[in-house]
C-alpha cells in the first residue's frame, strides 16, 4: 500500500497505543538519565557563573517536562505516519540518545567543553529530526519546534557558561 507522507497507515489502535507508550518510555529514560546525572544540578548551577540572559534554575523541570511530552508524541505521529521504522524514526532515536547525554556530561562530569561539543551535535540532530518529521507529517515537526528552539537556546548558554567559567 502506497501512501503519502501525511497519510497515515491504518495500524490498529492497540498497536498504535504500544507505539506510544515506547516513545514515552525513550523520553522517560532521557529524563531520568538526566535527573540521575544532575542531582544537586539546581544548587551547582546557580554557582555558577552565568550570562545575563540566565535562566533561573527552577524553569528548567517544567520546561523539560512540556518539551519532552512533546518530543514523544512528535515521533510517534511521524513513525505512525510511515507505520515502521524509517528516517524520521532514526533520526529521533539519534536525538534522543544525544539529549540523555548532555547532562551527565555538564553536571555530572563538569565538563562544559565537552558538553558546548555535544549540544552542538544534538542541536544537528535535533534540526534534522525536525526537517524529517516535518517531510513525513507537519505536526510532528511543528511540535519539534519548541524542543528545537530550546536546545538552540541552551546551546548558547551552554556555550556563555563555559566561557565565563573557563579555568
């Protein structure tokens, strides 16, 4: 069966509903690598030297939470558009795996080199998601839109940090 690209394929609800729930579970585990690595994140980042565009420290949790609700149904409206696993797929699971890894790298490891390095791969990533998700249903790069914006963001303060706090 042929179909467009916003067209979805007909997949039955049950299957739809696991689909779901594992780009919940690859958002879960994101987080929760991330909450892992920065336990003490709110009090060390406050520590640190910041730009003054700085964000306070307690937006981040609500932020993230929004953001990855909607990474999770971006990628699950793009691979139920295809019905399998396709780039769109492949290119969420690549950013996902990047953004799980930010954080230990910054908070945990206080590497923020490093990180300014691996931000900068996950924004490629993260634009390029948005690109393919967009190609295979609008709405699924359109909710993109705030993650892509964000990371963007947090690049650049990613990057203010580690110059202001450069040894």
């Amino acid at each position: 069966m042929t179909t467009s690209p916003a067209t979805p394929v007909r997949s039955g609800p049950s299957r739809d509903l696991l689909a779901l729930g594992g780009f919940g579970l690859a958002v879960t585990v994101a987080a929760g690598a991330g909450g892992l690595a920065a336990a003490n994140a709110g009090a060390q980042y406050d520590r640190l030297e910041q730009p003054p565009f700085a964000p306070p420290s307690w937006l981040f949790g609500p932020v993230w939470s929004v953001l990855y609700v909607l990474v999770a149904v971006s990628g699950w409206l793009a691979w139920r558009s295809a019905g399998r696993v396709e780039a769109a797929t492949w290119w969420w699971m690549a950013q996902i795996v990047l953004n799980a890894c930010w954080t230990p790298l910054f908070f945990a490891a206080d590497r923020y080199g490093l990180a300014l390095v691996e931000i900068v791969v996950l924004l490629g990533a993260v634009a390029g998601t948005t690109v393919v998700a967009t190609r295979r249903r609008r709405l699924a790069g359109l909710l993109l839109a705030p993650y892509l914006a964000w990371v963007g963001f947090a690049t650049l303060l990613n990057a203010s940090i580690w110059w202001l706090n450069r040894a």
